[in-house]
C-alpha cells in the first residue's frame, strides 16, 4: 500500500463507539477498523484498482 495520509473525519459519536467496539472485538485499532471497513466496501464495489503481477506490462 505505501504511504498514508492523514486526513480528519468527522461522525457521530454513537456510530465512533459502535466503530470502537467491532475494532475491539476484532483486536484491531479505530483506525484500522475503518480501514478494513473502506478497503472491504471498495473492494466489494470492484472499486480497488488493479494490482499488476510480476512479469505482466
């Protein structure tokens, strides 16, 4: 994946603490929680671009 960036998200605090919980469940931090969750939606939506495999141009 490479860099990352920093960025502010703002949410309701009802839905952060539900956010925090699953994260907690999952021995996962906030922030890798809603990683997870991004990377899943995005994948689910065929949105994630293509990865190239060694030997392919």
């Amino acid at each position: 994946m490479g860099k990352k960036k920093a960025f502010v998200l703002r949410m309701d605090p009802e839905l952060l603490a539900q956010i925090e919980k699953w994260a907690a469940d999952e021995f996962r931090s906030s922030n890798g929680q809603l990683e997870w969750i991004i990377n899943k939606a995005l994948k689910d939506a065929k949105r994630l671009p293509k990865i190239k495999k060694e030997g392919d141009q």
